[in-house]
C-alpha cells in the first residue's frame, strides 16, 4: 500500500487547532494502529467479527481525519466485511494494512517533525 | 455583551448547522460508538465557548471520565444534553456517504464559533473534552 496523504487534511486540522492538535491526533493515530491491526488479527485468528468490526471502524474515520485515506478505505472496507460475516477478503486486507504500518510510521513523524 | 447573547448567537450558529445537515441527510446509527472515544481510539476536541455553554445549562459530571474514555454525558446508550452538546458531537456520523462532507462542514462551524469568541470577548481555547471537564472537576 502506498502512503498517500491528503494535504488538505492536515492543512484544515492545523487552521482549527494548529500544530499542536495535529501532533496529539498523530501521537493517537500512532498509538491505535499496530493495536487496532492486531485485535483485528486476533479477532480474525478468533473469529470474533464484533472485534475486527470495531477497529475498522476505529481505524476509519481516525485515518480519514489525517487525510490517511488508503488506510480509511481499507478500514472501511474490513468494517463493512466484519459486519457481514468476515470472508476471504478479510486476511489479505488486514496483511495488507500491517505491512504498511511502518511507512505510514515514518510518514506521521515526517509530518509531527516538520510542524 | 454577555453571555446571554454569545449563547443565543452559538444557538443559531448550531441550528444552521441541523438546516445544512437536513439537507445532507447522513444516517445515524445510534450506536454510541461516537462517545466511547478510549473504545474507539477517537478523541472529541471543542472550544472553551461550548464547554462554558455545556456547563452553563447542563451539571457537571459526578466523577472525572478521562479514563474511563466514554463521554459522561451518555445515558442509556443515548446522549443525556443533546440540546446543549458540542459542535463535534452534531456533526459527526458514522454514515459513509457522508464522510466526506464532514470535515469541511466542521471547519466552516468552527470558524464561526472561534469568531463568536472573538466577538464576545470570549477566551479561546481548543480543548480535549474529557480532560478538559475533568480539569472542571478539579481533576489535574
């Protein structure tokens, strides 16, 4: 997954709470998503779709207010899977956000070092 | 001018908000999830007008609530001062053909309640709310 940010997100959180709200959402957002992605695994490995289900749903809409919308689409989509019984789908998409959980790492604190 | 009128004045900023949102039509689910933030990993921000507002028509809290994460507002799975409750409560639904319209939405009301600070002679600050009610509490 490529780390593709909107901008305009993060331009529209610094023009209502400045650099510093973006900072303490980033610090949040870093500290959910590793944690989100393994009660999602663990949920899967479980077969617990209530689990899987609420940190899609977590994940969404935290991703989509950093203009993080590779991740958001895909943990809406997990959200939208878990809802329904879980599927086939669900393991590559849940892979698929793990492995990227480094880039979007080191793209969060670019950003958190650039404010 | 007093607070009287700083309220009225973020009352019709709110019910502008609910005329554009009835337009918009996004669908809540009443889940609550919104306001069990820690079980969410969301946070809810607002300003010190709107916590001033809250607090002025609404008790504070009987104990602090940011580690417990869920709003201290919520009753029965409901919101207990949805009348009195903050921008970033009206504004936020689960819906997803609605995300999009959310964030510039938020952004377009904040900037009319930062001004009302301003207008009011009204300190500014952008606030975590539950921290922010614990701080009322005398909770450091």
């Amino acid at each position: 997954m490529e780390v593709i940010a909107d901008g305009e997100a993060l331009n529209r959180l610094r023009r209502v709470g400045g650099p510093d709200l973006i900072r303490k959402l980033i610090q949040l957002f870093l500290a959910n998503l590793p944690l989100r992605v393994e009660v999602a695994l663990a949920g899967l490995r479980g077969g617990n779709w209530a689990e899987v289900e609420r940190a899609g749903h977590s994940l969404k809409s935290s991703a989509a207010y950093l203009g993080l919308r590779e991740i958001s689409e895909r943990a809406a989509m997990l959200e939208l899977l878990a809802a329904n019984g879980g599927g086939s789908d669900v393991e590559p998409l849940l892979q698929d956000l793990s492995g990227a959980i480094p880039a979007f790492r080191d793209h969060l604190l670019q950003v958190v070092r650039a404010l | 001018m007093g607070r009287p009128e700083a309220w009225s004045e973020l009352e019709g900023i709110y019910a502008d908000l609910e005329r554009e949102l009835s337009a918009l039509r996004p669908l809540c689910q009443r889940s609550s999830r919104c306001c069990r933030f820690k079980e969410y990993g969301h946070q809810l921000w607002t300003t010190s007008a709107e916590l001033d507002y809250l607090l002025d028509h609404e008790r504070l809290p009987a104990a602090p609530s940011a580690e417990s994460g869920t709003c201290p507002y919520l009753k029965d799975g409901l919101c207990g001062v949805r009348d009195h409750r903050m921008l970033g409560c009206r504004i936020y639904f689960c819906d997803p053909n609605y995300a999009s319209a959310m964030a510039p939405l938020y952004e377009k009301y904040h900037a009319r309640i930062k001004e009302l600070h301003r207008r009011h002679g009204l300190p500014y600050e952008y606030v975590e709310f539950l921290t922010a009610v614990d701080r009322r509490l005398g909770t450091p």
